[in-house]
C-alpha cells in the first residue's frame, strides 16, 4: 500500500462509515409507509396495494445486484472514490424525485433507477478493504458494516413518524438531502492514492481461472447469500407470527417493529468488536462460529411462545451476523489481487442482493404451506450448512488458517 494510503484512510473511513449510515438510513427510511404512499398514488384495494409495495420494494434489490459486478470493475479502472462519488449524486437525485411521482409507474422506475445508480456502501467496502493496513481490515471493514446496519436499524424507525410530521413527500425530499450530504463529504475529504499510469496499462487484468483463491472465492459469494437470507427470511411471516403469539392485537405492529431492529440492533454492537477478533484469530474461524451460532439460535425462535423472546433471539443472532459482512470482504480480498477487487466484491455485492431477494420468498413459501415456525428451521439448516461448508473449504483445506 502507498504511503498516501497509509496517511488518509483513517479520514476516508470515517467519511465512508458516515456516508454509508446516511445512504441506507435514506434508502429504508421510506420502507413503513411505502404501501400508503402506493395509495397515493392511485393503487386502490388491499391486494393491488401490496403487490405493487412489493414490486417497488424488490425493484431496487434487483437492479442493484445486477448493475453491482459492473460498478466494480469501473472502479478497478477509473477509482473508487469516482464510484462513490456517482452513487451518492445518483441516489440523492432519484429519491427526491421520488417525491414528485404522480403515479406507480414514477415511483418503479426510480426505485429501479435508484438501484442502479446506488451501491454507496459496497463502494465504501472497496476501498476501505484496499486502503486499510491488513492487520487492521477486520475492524475498518467491521466499522463500514456497523455504520451500515446502524441504518438499517435507525432508518424505519425515522420512516415510521416522519410523515406524520412533515408529509410523505417531504420526506422523499429529506432523505435525497441527506444523501447529497454524502455527496458533499465523499467529493471534498476522501483521497485516493495516485497511480502510476504506464503501470497500469502495462498490467495484464488476471483472469478467473488464474485467481488462486477461487474456491475461497466461492465460498464467500454463497456464505453472503446465506447471511442476508437469514436476516430477511423472517420478514414476510413476522407480523403474523407476532400476531399469534399474543392476544393483544394493539401492540403487534410494535412488537414486530422491535423484533426486526433487534438483529441490527445486535449487528451494530458487534461488527467492530468481531471484525477485531477476526484480525487476531483468523476471519475464516470467526465466519464458522458466526454461521454455526446462527443456526443454533434460529432453532428455538421457531418455539417461542412470546413476542420478547423473539427479540431477545433475533438481538443474540444480530450479535453472531455483526462479523460476517465484514470477514467476507476481508477474506476476498485477501485472495485476489487489487486490480480484480472491484469487479469480485461487485459479485459478492450481487449475491448479498440475491439472498434479500430469495429471503423473503423462501420465508413466505415456506409459513404458507409448512407453517410459520418451520421458518426458523430451514434458515437454520441453512446456516449450518453454510458452517459446514466454510470449514470444508476454507478450514479443513488450509493447513495454515485463512486470515
């Protein structure tokens, strides 16, 4: 690493530790009232409204994961912070836009344009993952995946009692804001280090079947999949599941808000604290027991019988997934050379994208013809399947453990 990284990628973390919580805090502040601003819009009754809230909300996800791979091999050639640079203008312009959509049809094709221009906090993963001292990875990457969960737990939260206040598109306007003052921060304080062109083109681009880690590589494209389909797999069921654990029917929406944040809750606490750990212990060590823990605690949230006990789980299992995306990237980067980073953590970004997508349809199939709680039990099966697989891999396979 050049000395120029070495100098200012403690300031580039905390700019994309920051832009990466304003980013998705904006992008999941609009998920609670999603479907009453799909109303607006003209949608009329319950099933029209909840199939198109759905579409608008998986649109994002799939053109997202699709463009991802492609984002990150631009960044390998053209720079990293030029690609976070583009994410945050693009994501502040189409989600205000979205406050001036007059119909369905507006509002899907800015999420689905939004997706595309997105991907700030996988970006700010890059870089970071190239420019921290590799003794240190593990604990920038886990405090980019904190400040990303940290979002995810404080934006629908913030969704929920915004519009009240200010109007639905108010707060369209209000989170394109906060994404242009990641804007501002990312194009005024990150630095790159300069490269030296006629090295550059010098340098023949190595090919998949050249890179030495490929199984490796694999491995943690699937172990992302099955953390996000873990994290999601619950979200189709959670408000009926909730529902039938307790007979007070006004106090289901806020249980089911409280068990969806608790995971990140959990997340946010330890991904610096794991990714630490996995510095000094081995990523690949802290990947198996996070994924084995996981599985373990999926078993009995299938036979809870009240809804704090759901949380108390849902909050242990955020502590296990706090570590993963973080080892992930430090594991990929660690077995592939810097001018093929973007274009692999693009791919890894796609199959973290798959699982939110499959997640959901995996949860709903599953509650509907087996019944809620064995939810759980697959996406446990899975998990520890993902356990075993990680230590047949990358484990069992290496005589000296993966860092």
């Amino acid at each position: 690493m050049s000395e120029t990284g070495n100098t200012f990628w403690h300031r580039n973390l905390i700019v994309c530790m920051v832009g990466s919580f304003s980013t998705v805090f904006a992008m999941t502040l609009m998920l609670p009232f999603l479907p009453l601003f799909v109303e607006q819009l003209g949608v009329t009754g319950h099933a029209a409204v909840v199939q198109w809230a759905g579409i608008a909300y998986s649109a994002t996800f799939l053109s997202a994961g699709l463009i991802a791979p492609v984002w990150g091999r631009l960044g390998d050639r053209y720079g990293r912070k030029a690609m976070l640079v583009r994410a945050s203008l693009g994501m502040a312009l189409m989600v205000s836009l979205m406050g001036f959509a007059t119909n369905i049809w507006h509002l899907l094709i800015l999420r689905l344009l939004v997706g595309l221009a997105g991907g700030y906090s996988s970006g700010a993963t890059i870089l970071i993952a190239v420019q921290a001292p590799a003794k240190r990875s593990g604990w920038a990457l886990g405090m980019i995946a904190s400040g990303v969960m940290a979002g995810n737990l404080a934006g629908p939260l913030a969704g929920g009692w915004l519009p009240p206040l200010i109007g639905i598109r108010a707060t369209f306007w209000l989170a394109g804001a906060l994404i242009f003052i990641a804007f501002l921060l990312t194009l005024l304080l990150i630095r790159e280090p300069v490269k030296s062109s006629g090295k550059e083109t010098n340098k023949e681009p190595v090919s998949w079947s050249q890179l030495p880690g490929r199984a490796a590589v694999l491995c943690m494209l699937l172990t992302g999949l099955l953390l996000m389909l873990a994290n999601m797999s619950i979200e189709p069921i959670i408000t009926v599941f909730i529902r039938a654990l307790t007979s007070d029917t006004a106090t289901v929406t806020h249980t089911a808000g409280l068990v969806m944040s608790a995971a990140a809750l959990g997340s946010v606490i330890s991904a610096s604290w794991l990714g630490r750990l996995a510095d000094r212990i081995g990523h690949v060590r802290v990947i198996t027991g996070a994924l084995t823990a996981t599985g373990l605690l999926l078993i009995p949230q299938a036979f809870v019988t009240a809804g704090w006990q759901l949380i108390g789980l849902r909050f242990l299992m955020g502590i296990a997934l706090g570590g993963l995306l973080p080892c992930i990237a430090a594991v990929i980067r660690s077995r592939i050379p810097e001018e093929r980073v973007g274009g692999i953590m693009g791919y890894s970004v796609s199959a973290q994208f798959i699982g939110q997508f499959t997640g959901p349809l995996l949860g709903g199939f599953t509650g509907a013809h087996f019944g809620m709680r064995f939810v759980f039990l697959v996406t446990s099966l899975l998990m520890l399947a993902g356990a075993a697989l990680n230590w047949r891999v990358l484990l069992r396979r290496n005589a000296s453990p993966l860092k």
